[in-house]
C-alpha cells in the first residue's frame, strides 16, 4: 500500500512538472488568445492570397524581382565596395542578368526546335515502346467514355433526348485557338519580362532606402532593432539559399549533359539545361524530368532497356543532390517541413504557374524567417520548421 502510494505521488509530481512546461513553451511562443485577432488575420490572410491571384500580372513582376535582388545583393555588396555608383552597379547587374537569360534562350533554341519537329515523326514509336503501359490506360479511358455516353444519353428535366445528342455531337470550334493562346502566352512573358526587370533595376538603384525609411517610422528602439535583424537575416539566408541552389542546379545540370552524351543522345547540352532549370522546382521538377528523360529515351535508344537509361541515370544524380550535397549546405540555415514545402508548390503553382512553383521555396523561407522574430507569430514559425538532421559524432 505504501509502495502505491509512493508511486502515486511520484506521478503526481512528474504531473506537475509535466503540467509546467508547456507554460514556459507558451511564453517563449504565445498563441493569440483572443478569437477576434485570428479571424482578422485570417481575413487579412485571404485578401492577400486573393488579391495575388487577381492581380498576377503586377504582384509576380514586383516579387520576382526582389527575389532577384535578393540573389544580385552579395555582387551589389562587392560594387559598392569597390565605390561603384548604385546607378552604374544596378545597370550592370541588368546587363549580366538580361545577357545570361538572352545567351542562354538562344543557345538551346536550335536545339529545341529540331526536337519539337522529331516529336511528332516520333510519337508511333514513342506508343508502341510504352505499349505496355498505353493499353491499360485506354482500357480505363474506354470504360470511363462509355460511362460518360450512358449519362450523357440520359436527357434532362425539360430537355428532349434529340436536343442533347444534337448539342453534345456538335463539334468544337477552335478557330486558331491554339495560335492565339501561343501569341497570348509570348505577350504576356515579354511584359512580365520587362516588368520584372524595371522593377529589380529601381530596387537595386534604391539600395537601403527603403529599409532606412521602415527604421525610422518604428516608433521603439527595440522595434527598430527588429526590424533590422529580420531584413539582415532575409537578406543573407536567401542569398545564400539562392547562390546555393544555382551552383548546385549547375552541377546537376553538367553531370546530367555528361551523362547523356556518353549515353549517345543528340544535344547533350539541352538536356543538362532542362535538367539545370527543372531544379528549380523542388519535387514537382524531378518528377517532371523523369517523365522527360523517359520519353528522350525511348524515341532515341535501342535496345528497350538502354532506353531506360536517361530517366534511371537521371535520378541517380537528382537523388545523390537532393539527398546528399543540398541538405548538407542549406541544413544549418533552412529546415522547412516537406509536407508544408509541397503544398507550398501546389499553391503557388495554381496562383502563378511556374513561376510560383519557383518562387514558392523562397517565400516560404521569408515567411519562417519573419514569423521566427516576431514574438506573436513564432509558433507559426516553430510550424514552419521540419526535422533537423541528426549529425553523428
């Protein structure tokens, strides 16, 4: 009895103390308290999201570019030392910049455009080489059809089954559809283009001003302070994850054009350039080029299993990158949960295409970095963050 009775308090004791930590957690990351304040954040939150979504055509110009300049600031860092004129270093970086992307598109559109034309001769082979996976897809497609007819042959209230096979069997009218989205699509990079790089030239040319101007309207110093430490720490951590993943992109880019010349496929340089520039999008750009590289290797190679080869030798690189190198060089400064990271890349994806899948990475790591030293936001921080490796002694 005496000994249960130990035991009992003993547990009382380790209930207590068990009972005491979460309150020293809470006051080193508050939750908000009062239920109006979240719905008023929440409502904030969806105006933002809202308004990026509507307004796509200025808000991605105006955050690619401090992205940019956020990749350029180390180089602008270098100028200004050597007492370079914000002017002068700003138009150089444009310059640089505008050179890379035009050299870059004009080196591999000839390469390109002699795949685009080998495509379509290609395709019959292309459907006779994954025969094994095409013929249970258009068992399923045919089922699906055929279920498809049965409902639409089914008329609906007040509509005679003669009108709905008439309008169903009325054929589409593209009209040069495809034409038109090919020129609305160009119009619409070119002034994304042009207004990405006005904005990232002022902002280079602004310098700290803007920065200067936040300092001086906190009304604290501490406010000041912070405001401070947060902009120093966007600043260095994503430019180091930005420098970090262009030379490793690089790298993966330069094995992988190695490794498709000694394969034997035409233009190795594309492919080390598509496999440079996938990259970028982390999860979503891997998958794509395994999808990529298996469609090259099966027009291209002979016999099935060589065809095989791109795809496997590319995730042999993407894994020994993604697995090895990259987490070893950014783990000190970014540990972001992967199931935040890729709903993060679906989002941004659907609000922008492409270039949010790009962008989706950085924001999400400006996000943990601001709400980290921001006391009322830091349990949205602690979120933010994944697991961070064990390192062995």
């Amino acid at each position: 009895m005496n000994t249960m009775d130990t035991t009992a308090g003993e547990a009382a004791n380790q209930l207590d103390s068990f009972e005491v930590k979460p309150d020293s957690d809470d006051k080193d990351m508050p939750l908000p308290q009062d239920p109006e304040v979240v719905f008023q954040g929440t409502l904030v939150v969806l105006a933002l999201l809202a308004g990026a979504y509507v307004a796509k055509e200025v808000i991605l110009p105006i955050v690619l570019a401090f992205i940019l300049k956020l990749l350029t600031q180390p180089a602008m860092r270098i100028l200004t030392r050597f007492r370079v004129p914000l002017v002068v270093g700003s138009f150089l970086m444009i310059i640089l910049l505008f050179g890379l992307i035009a050299g870059f598109g004009e080196m591999l559109s000839g390469p390109a455009s002699d795949w685009a034309k080998r495509l379509p001769q290609g395709l019959p082979r292309l459907e006779q080489r994954v025969q094994f996976v095409s013929s249970p897809l258009k068992a399923i497609d045919n089922i699906l059809s055929h279920a498809k007819g049965m409902v639409g042959a089914v008329p609906k209230n007040g509509e005679s089954s003669i009108s709905a096979q008439g309008s169903a069997a009325a054929p589409p009218d593209i009209g040069g559809g495809v034409e038109a989205a090919i020129l609305d699509g160009v119009h619409t990079f070119a002034s994304e283009f042009v207004a990405t790089f006005l904005v990232l030239f002022f902002l280079l040319n602004s310098g700290d001003t803007f920065l200067r101007r936040l300092v001086e309207v906190m009304p604290r110093f501490r406010d000041k302070r912070q405001v401070i430490d947060i902009s120093q720490q966007v600043e260095a951590d994503i430019s180091s994850y930005l420098v970090t993943i262009t030379i490793m992109n690089l790298l993966v880019g330069v094995a992988t054009g190695l490794a498709m010349w000694a394969l034997g496929l035409e233009n190795p340089l594309l492919w080390g350039a598509v496999a440079f520039l996938l990259n970028y999008v982390p999860i979503l750009g891997p998958l794509t080029g395994m999808v990529v590289f298996l469609a090259v290797g099966m027009l291209s190679l002979d016999p099935l299993w060589k065809a095989f080869m791109p795809m496997a030798v590319y995730v042999v690189i993407h894994l020994v990158e993604g697995e090895t190198f990259t987490p070893m060089l950014l783990a000190r400064r970014f540990t972001l949960n992967p199931v935040l990271v890729i709903v993060s890349l679906l989002f941004w994806d659907w609000i922008w295409g492409v270039p949010g899948a790009i962008l989706a990475v950085p924001m999400l790591a400006i996000t943990k970095i601001v709400c980290d030293r921001i006391r009322p936001l830091a349990a949205l921080g602690h979120f933010l963050e994944g697991e961070k490796p064990t390192i062995k002694p």
